[in-house]
C-alpha cells in the first residue's frame, strides 16, 4: 500500500502574494491553492498538486488519506486519523 495525504490549513493559502505577483487566473483556484487530485490510469495513479483543473482528475479532500494498492491500483479515501496512516 501507498499513500498520498491531503492536510493544510486554508488560512496559510498564500492569496494575496499570488495576486501580488500577477495571478490573473480564476479566483476559486486561489481556494484550492493546496488541493491535490489523483487519477487512475491503466500503467499507474497519480497524485498532483493543485494548478490545473482537468477532466479525469478527482479531488483529494482536505484531510483525508488516498490508500493505494500499487499491485491493483485500486484506491480508496479515508478521513486522516492516526490509524489510517499506520504500517499494515
């Protein structure tokens, strides 16, 4: 099993910085600054940072835990506790 954890505090997004270097993108992507999106292919799963809304990509919620079997590729999230993060 592997992996990938989505935890951040939405008050550190670093918005008005963006702007002050020139963000013109949408304003809801500033939101989402931290998210990270997963998706499943036939040769792998792929988790990224937030950036570049695109079809085929799922959400990685705030606080919670994608568990990836590397042998199937199957995926599940789970709410972050300290059980979901323990070996085994």
């Amino acid at each position: 099993m592997v992996t990938a954890v989505s935890w951040h505090d939405p008050a550190n997004i670093p918005a008005a910085a963006l702007l002050d270097r020139g963000y013109t993108g949408p304003p809801e992507y500033l939101a989402g600054y931290f998210h990270l999106s997963y998706r499943v292919t036939e040769q792998a799963v792929v988790v990224a940072s937030s950036g570049w809304p695109q079809d085929g990509w799922e959400l990685l919620p705030n606080g919670s835990v994608l568990v990836i079997d590397r042998a199937t590729r199957r995926t599940r999230v789970e709410p972050l506790t300290a059980d979901s993060l323990a070996p085994g």
